[in-house]
C-alpha cells in the first residue's frame, strides 16, 4: 500500500460522495452527514475559498482513503476583519483507520499555511481524540489547538403558534428594497461578536455561490418606528447538504411508523425512510439590537410561523456566554453540543482575540 495526498478536484466528487457515506454516527437512527450531490457546492459556502486534499492508495484507486479541506473566510475578530480558515470535513475510510492519513492530511494543507494563519474548526462531545491524531506525526507536533466555547446546537421542533411580538415591534418578510438598510444594521451589529462571518447582502442576492439557496425573502426582520431592530434567516440547506438515514436497529424500524404518528402531534423529528433526510430549517445571520431576547424569539417565532411550517424543526446555534443562549431554551427541543476550538501551525492566536462572544454560523459549518 502507497498513499499519495494530493489537491482534490471536481472530478473527485463521485469518490468523495462514497466516502462520505461510510462515515457514521452509531444510533437507534444511524446517520451520515452528507454534502450531495456535488461536495463542491457546499464547500464554496463554508469559505470563498479552500483547499481540498485527498488521499489515494495505488492499489484501491477506485476509492479515496481520505480527505480534508481548510477553508478561507473573511470573519470579525476582536470588532475587525480577518481572514479565517476553518478546518472541516476530515474524512478517513474506516479501512484506513490508525494509518496515519489524517496527520498526512493535515501535513499537506500546512503547505498552503502560514504560521501567524488564523483557523478554528468543530468537534462533537469535545471528542478531540481524531484532533490529537492529526497534530502528532513522527517528526513531532504538527499543530497545537485550543477547546474555547461550547456550542449549544436547538432543533425547535415545529408547532402552530401565534408570534410574540413585544409592543412597538412589526415583523414582516424582507423585501429587495430593505437590502441597503439591511447591510447597515449588519455593518454595525456584527462586529460586536467574535466569528461572525463577514456578510456582503448584494452578493446573495446576485446568487453568489458563497450564499447558496439563502434568498433576500428567506429573511425575517424585526422594526420599530421603521428601522431595524433585528433580523435572521431560515436557510434551506437540503439541495446540498443532509443529515441522512442509512440505517435503523430492528425495534425502531418496526416502531418507526408510530413513532412519527407521535411527533406529527406532539413535535419532533419524523424519521425518514432509509436513505431519507432529516427536515429542519437552519438559522442564520442572527442579528438583534441590544441583544433583546424577546425580539429573537419574536423572529424564531415568526420564522416558524411561517416557512418553519414546511420543516419538523429550526435548527439554531449558540456558544455558551452568549447573550441570547437561553432564548432557544425555552422551546421544546432537541439538543446537540460540541465544542469550538482555535488551532494554528505557530503561536497560540488566543492572545489577539478579545472577550466578545463567539458567534457560529450553523449553515457554515
């Protein structure tokens, strides 16, 4: 066996959708995170730019033995731009297991690196173990990186309800004429958090790639006396990216009917036939004036009043210490956490980034 890592192109695609496939997650419901059917189309959303590296084995060249990619963005750090990669999608074909690829991996992306770089990147549960892999090759540490928020991750299940709207407040869809006003409101509220990716409205509304399936109508705003106060986006992510069903344990596949008779009445997930896809709606671009929970849940609210009505769930991110992470609690829900961390190929970056909160933006992850 011989591997080689090389640049991923788009000629790869059909053999990274095979892999992705074989990665995941054990379960009652097993699942895999998938990004069909063109990977490319959901990396362009992750960063403007990235750098995808694969491995092959010459004697399989029919399949891939592994893969990353680091992506470039342009994000708010500390209340400036900055460019910031994030390291996702480390895939190793479980045959591959324990050989070391995903250090070659990360060797060969260190080349398209600096070391005063900024990256950050995800793992679930704070299972750093694959991270504690890659870092270590035989001539010694290959990065360092640091675990700095938990991400507290909702999926409000749908429900009939009538918007809270605080007095004084109007809600209502976006329209194309809000744009200028919109990028005012983003100009000035983003930089307030740590990570929040820098938003160009014109751009998704001319259908750059980098805002993928998101439209000016997706957007709720909150007003009062005219001017924004808040606003969010429900995301429909599902052209390009799943969480899909490959597998079920015998009691649930024979319970599953039932099971989704139940949710269909008191809320929740329904669980898709094998093959299926979950079907949530993702929150994005979260902006809220003086951080005024009532006006975030008035807009989750209103989203799933409305286009949340299609979907069995919102999905909406939060970093503990920010100040809105109790609004999604108090929805019935689902809950998922992970855990953010910084990583670099030289110094540790922690001392330039200030204490503002962390901000994630779920449908680029």
């Amino acid at each position: 066996m011989a591997i080689t890592i090389r640049i991923g192109t788009p000629a790869d695609n059909a053999k990274i959708q095979d892999l992705v496939a074989k990665i995941t997650m054990p379960g009652p419901a097993q699942m895999c995170f998938q990004r069909a059917p063109d990977f490319f189309t959901g990396a362009k959303v992750i960063g403007d730019e990235f750098v995808l590296t694969v491995a092959e084995d010459d004697e399989r060249p029919e399949v891939l033995a592994g893969l990353t990619v680091i992506s470039g963005r342009e994000l708010y750090i500390s209340g400036h731009k900055r460019r910031v990669h994030y390291s996702g999608d480390t895939r190793v074909d479980p045959f591959y297991r324990r050989r070391g690829i995903a250090s070659s991996l990360f060797l060969a992306q260190k080349k398209h690196r600096n070391t005063d770089d900024l990256l950050q990147g995800i793992v679930l549960k704070e299972n750093t173990a694959p991270l504690d892999a890659a870092a270590n090759t035989a001539d010694g540490v290959l990065f360092n990186y640091w675990i700095s928020h938990t991400i507290e991750t909702s999926f409000i299940f749908k429900r009939k309800l009538t918007p809270r709207i605080p007095a004084g407040v109007t809600l209502r869809a976006a329209q194309p004429g809000d744009l200028p006003a919109m990028q005012a409101f983003f100009d000035r509220e983003a930089p307030r958090r740590n990570g929040y990716p820098v938003y160009d409205l014109h751009k998704m509304a001319a259908g750059d790639p980098y805002y993928a399936g998101l439209k000016i109508g997706d957007y709720a705003l909150a007003l009062r006396g005219g001017q924004i106060i808040g606003m969010l986006a429900g995301w429909d992510q599902k052209a390009y990216k799943q969480t899909r069903i490959v597998g079920f344990k015998p009691a649930i596949k024979l319970l599953r009917p039932l099971y989704n008779l139940y949710v269909g009445i008191a809320g929740g997930f329904k669980l898709p036939p094998v093959g299926g896809a979950l079907n949530y709606l993702s929150l994005c671009n979260i902006l809220i004036a003086q951080d005024d929970p009532a006006v975030f849940r008035a807009l989750i609210d209103w989203v799933m009043a409305h286009a949340g009505q299609k979907h069995d769930a919102l999905a909406v991110a939060l970093t503990h210490g920010d100040p809105l992470e109790d609004v999604p609690r108090g929805y019935k829900r689902q809950k998922l956490f992970s855990s953010h961390f910084w990583l670099s190929y030289g110094e540790d970056p922690r001392p330039g980034i200030d204490a503002r909160p962390l901000y994630v933006e779920l449908g680029r992850l």
